[in-house]
C-alpha cells in the first residue's frame, strides 16, 4: 500500500511590502518654490529669504509637504525604509541677465515642522542640501505593518552671496526606498 501525500502552497493574505511618496501636490504636478530675493534683502546687509511655495496650502503657509507611507509583511520582519534627495545640478539662470551663472542647492535649507510626537526621529529633521545625488533625508526600520511620515518643509535661501541679478530654476528630486 502507498503512502498518500499532499502537497500545501500558502500564500499569506497579507498586503506586500509597498512604499508611497508625495511631494507637494498629488498627481503629475510639479510645484515650485520661489526666493524673492528684494534690494532689501541684499543691502546693507544681506539676510536669508524664506520661499514659498506654489503647491497646496499647509502650515506654515508657503511650506511643501512631504508624506511617505511604508508598508511591510507581518511575516518578513522587518526593512529599513529610507528617503533622499537628489540636489546634484545647481540652479542655473533662465532670465534676466544672469548668464550662465549657477547657485549650487547647497544655498538652501529647510526647517521641518509636523514632527510626531512619539517617534521624532523618524520624521525629516532640519537642514541643509548638500549638492550630493544620494543624500539622505530620513531612514527608519518598518517591522511587520505600516508606518506614516508627513512633515512640511518650509525652505530658505542663504542668501550669503551675491549673485547677479536674474530668474534661476532648478529640481531637487525626491526618491523613497523599500528593498
């Protein structure tokens, strides 16, 4: 007599592992923040401009919100989940006069608000752009669920050096990771 035999596939019904990233606006949008840099703010003595922001209104006002949200398989463990920027290419002048002149990023910080109040230090912490491609904002482990992070940034040019007169544009972009 032979013995009989099963075989069982399990497939867990859980949701899998899945990363979401807003950066302002929801869609295809892409929102802008503009330095108003006034005489006023260049003479006698130069001082920093806070931007504002063209995008969806926030607290404060002129601010970008950012919100990643992080889901990961009760039954994996857990994973590192981590959020950088690139600001490698410089703002360069479209008008105005300014030439081919280029600020580097590294003229603009941020301060973040929104931070929660359990878990500060998985929010996006005050600071500068580094003009690096891969610098990273935030990174926290998600073990076995979903996690939220969602802080406003409200951005500020240096101001510190003088350059010359004219419109400049220029992208950071954001990238969220899950292995």
């Amino acid at each position: 007599m032979s013995e009989a035999c099963a075989v069982f596939t399990f497939l867990p019904f859980h949701t899998p592992r899945r990363i979401t990233l807003q950066v302002g606006s929801a869609g295809a949008t892409i929102d802008k923040v503009t330095f108003d840099v006034t005489n006023a703010n260049v003479a006698p003595s130069p001082t920093a401009v806070t931007g504002v922001s063209n995008g969806p209104a926030v607290t404060p006002a002129g601010g970008v919100q950012i919100v990643m949200t992080a889901e990961y398989p009760t039954t994996v463990g857990s994973t590192q989940v981590t959020l950088n920027v690139d600001s490698s290419t410089s703002l360069s002048c479209t008008a105005g006069g300014c030439g081919s002149t280029l600020i580097p990023f590294t003229t603009i910080s941020w301060t973040a608000f929104n931070h929660d109040a359990t878990y500060p230090t998985l929010d996006i912490q005050n600071g500068t752009f580094t003009g690096a491609a891969g610098q990273t904002l935030t990174n926290f482990f998600v073990t076995g669920g979903s996690i939220q992070m969602s802080n406003v940034l409200q951005f500020s040019y240096a101001n510190s050096t003088l350059y010359p007169a004219g419109q400049y544009t220029g992208r950071v972009t954001y990238t969220a990771v899950i292995p």
